[in-house]
C-alpha cells in the first residue's frame, strides 16, 4: 500500500471523474453521488448486496467503486472485503485525494461512487403506501437528510422532494440521513401539484404542518385520521408550506407548543407528527 | 448614523470587551454572553423588560447593551425601542464590528450583551418540576440549542447540562435555541451524580434514553410512567448515555425503530421522548 503508483491522487483520472460529483450538475450529468463514510457507505453495499429477494423495500443501490485511504481501509476492513466479493472495484486513495473528494472539515478517508438513489414518483408511491413524508422546498441539505433518516426511523415508505428542493444526493444530505438514503424509496419531483395528485392516487390522506393548522396533531380526531394511510407535507425551514399547498391538502396540522417557544425547527417538527402517525397506525392494527 | 464619530468599530472599548465574550473562558470572566439576531435579542429583551410577576417561568435576563448595524437598526425597530425605553444602552455598530462579534458566516448585525443565564441546580429543579431534560455529555452546541428549544416547545420545567457538556451560551447553542435559553430554566452541573440526585430530590423519575432501553416509550406501561414528574436523561451524540448513568436512572427507555435506521439523532430522539412525555402528562389531566 505504500507503492505510489498503486495508490490513487488528486490528479489520477477516476478521482477527478468523481470529484466532479461534487456538484449538482456533475451528479446529474454522470447519474452517480458519492457517499461519505462508514454508515453512508457501509449502507450502500448492503443494499447493493442484498439478495434481489430481501424485501429491502426499495430497488437495490447501485456501486461503482469504492475509495479508501489506507488508515480508513485498515478501520474498514468489513465493507471492503463485502465490496471485493461482490466484484465492486476497491481503490486506494492518498489523503490528499480523499480531502478533494469530501466536503467535511474532517475527511472519512472512505468514500463510494454510487448510481443515483432516486426514483420516479409513481415508483415510490407504488404499493399502497401507509406513511408518505413530502418536503416542499426543502432548503438546507442537512435537515433534509435528518427527516430523511426520521422518515425512515418511524418506517415510512417513501420520501417526495418536491418543488425547489435540495438534491438528495448533496452530500450533507447523504450524511445527515446516515445511510437512510438507501433504506427507502426517494423520488424528486418539482411539479408540486403532480406531487398532491400522485399521493392521492395512492390513497393516502394529505396533511399539511403548519403552524396554525386546525388540528393538534395529538387530538384525538388527528390520531384516528392518522391511523389511515398518509401523506405529511412539510415546508422549509424559512417560509413553512405556501399557502395554497397548504390549502390544498385534506387537513392542515399543528404540533402543540406548551411552553413559550414560538416553533419548532422542521427536522424536530417532522419527528413529532411521522412518530405519532407510525404510533397510531400501529395502535390501530394491534 | 453615517457619522463615524457616534458608530463603534471592532477597535472601539465596549465592541474590544465583548468580543472577548465569543470564547468560553472570556464568558466565565465576565459573566456574560452574546445574544446575536433578531429572535435571540427579541427573547433577551422581552425576558429583561418583563413584569417581575410576569410568570414567565424562570429569572428575568438582564441585557447590559445593545448592538446594531444601520441595517439592522432599521429592520428592528421595536426591539431597539424596546431597549431604550427600558434604559438599556443601544450602541450603533459598523458592519465591520458586527462580523467581529459573530460567529456566524452572515452576521445579523443585531447583538445584545447578556448576563449569564444558568441557574443553580436546586433553582432550576425547584418548585416540584413535571418535566426535566438532562444533557449528559453534550458536545455539539447547535444540537444542545435545538434541544433546549425542543424542551420549551414542548413545556419541559427545566434543562439540565451536566458531565462534560457544551456551555449554553455558546453562540451556536443560544442560535439554535432560537430564543428558548431566555425561557425556561436552565442549569450547567459537571458532577452527574449530583444531578440524579438532585432531579431525585425533586420528586422526577429519571429515565434514561438507550436505543436498547427495556421500555418502548410508546408502550403503554412507559406511558403510565411518563404522566407523573419525569426527568430525561439523553446521552452525547457520538457515544450515548454512559452505562452506569444509564443504570442509575429507574428505567431505561428506547425509540422504537419501525423501518430500517440503525437509530435516530440526539435532537430527534430527545423530540420523540419529550413530545411523548407531554402527551401522556397531559392526557393524565384531562
């Protein structure tokens, strides 16, 4: 590992091919994201891994290549020789090389070229889902993985990123969510309404969060309308939901403030009203 | 306002002495901390100029002086008037001066020199206490904020950063409180012991959040619980509850985990557990 020419630069051709993965045009261009570190990347090569038949609840992931330096490839031992039996390309990159590919202070040194995540919209709605997170304009791509991996936490069966969303591919996205970007089905959609319509094919009630909303998501009346399938639709952290989404969903919902803070943030208010719907819909089959 | 002569720069005395209030030891010297922008400084003044038998919950803040930009002056009005009106210094700032107090990449252009907040710990657990959150080890003081946010969403009595926890008034920690460290009580103890002891004495049953925790926190025994005084326990992000602060709490308590996350973020889980808390409490009185 310590011969030079068997490890790869800043400047060998593959690393500056997946460094161009940095930016939304390149992912776009290329159809491939990189995924930083031991979980966004132990994650993928589960499921790129996993039997066709394992019930994962989403298509497999697709890997490329994987890039190690040798500190983080001695600490990865696991996923690298997954990686290897599954005939997935393992390289070995400097350190140099893993700073120009990663977009944290702190460098994991392990790093995975992956085919894009996302799926169209009527893929992800397929199946008759029971719990459907929306994000609207969702700006900031950590948050956006944060309720990404919450989603996926309360067992949701599908995330939407509608409207002028953040690309879920981002990487503070992919960290945020924790490897969750590969656990459920992620579509991106810009045209909202096509959004509202695809969910209510698929059968599921929409409820807009939003600060004044007529329902405390804890009412009773919200818990039995919870117990039926789904579709929550949450807005940015800047605006909340425009009004006219708002208005166009079945019921718009609040989660109580008790004390004297104004709001919650979005990650913490999409926690509280998908974990009281997981909640009530499994109250209601028990 | 365009005379230099009446607006402060980063050399200026008063601007020289509160920046030294962006590090930890400079806060502990003086005593005091750094509000910065709009909902920050609103919540510092509206606790500061508050009636004395307001019932707000916790000990007025005390706002020594006022910082603020021409820009920010304007888009702030009230506040600043506010500010005068109760006597409270408002010093005009240079755009330079304002990027020197601020850690952010933006700078508001709006800060309020404040007295420290924390409280002793038999102050903030006095007066029979529902609801206390208990940060053991918190390291990250965006998290540590929005949880305290979290706490005073969702009515907590008062919060609680013990072990080797991040300071509150941490630039970071009062942002992403977003005005909740002026709201509800909020105490620093590094000796953990004598906070569970503490939280005993105040009648709260410690529960201590463990993602192998031998309770459901929606399992209708964790429910019974959780309606009587309660005192979570929530351990650092990147290690958890130590396992013999774990053990000394009466119950240990986990998220239960419906799709395929290994687990959920400290801000996200501390959200599951406290909203669920404040339900039962108060589904208990109804």
């Amino acid at each position: 590992m310590s011969d030079g020419s068997l490890v790869c630069t800043e400047r060998t051709p593959r690393v500056v091919a997946a460094r161009k993965l940095l930016r939304r045009t390149g992912r776009e261009r290329a159809g491939r994201f990189l995924a930083e570190g031991a979980q966004a990347v132990g994650a993928a090569l589960a499921s790129a891994t996993a039997p066709a038949d394992g019930g994962v609840g989403r298509s497999r992931a697709r890997v490329f290549e994987v890039f190690a330096t040798e500190l983080a490839a001695e600490r990865n031992i696991g996923p690298l020789r997954v990686a290897a039996a599954a005939g997935i390309p393992v390289s070995m990159i400097t350190e140099r090389a893993a700073a120009a590919l990663s977009e944290t202070v702190t460098p994991q040194g392990l790093l995975a070229v992956c085919a894009r995540i996302d799926v169209p919209l009527a893929e992800a709605l397929a199946g008759a889902p029971r719990l459907v997170v929306v994000l609207v304009g969702a700006a900031d791509p950590g948050n956006a993985g944060t309720v990404i991996r919450v989603a996926d936490a309360a067992g949701a069966d599908a995330v939407v990123l509608a409207g002028d969303s953040v690309d879920p591919h981002n990487g503070k996205c992919v960290r945020g969510s924790v490897g969750s970007v590969f656990h459920l089905p992620v579509a991106v959609e810009r045209d909202v309404a096509e959004v509202l319509a695809g969910c209510r094919r698929a059968g599921v009630r929409l409820l807009a969060a939003t600060a004044d909303g007529e329902w405390d998501v804890f009412d009773p009346t919200a818990s039995a309308a919870l117990a039926q399938p789904c579709g929550w639709l949450f807005g940015s952290e800047a605006h909340g939901l425009a009004a006219e989404v708002a208005q166009a969903a079945d019921a718009r919902v609040r989660v109580p403030i008790y004390g004297r803070a104004e709001s919650l943030n979005l990650a913490t208010a999409a926690t509280v009203c998908v974990y009281a719907t997981a909640r009530a819909q499994r109250a209601a089959t028990i």
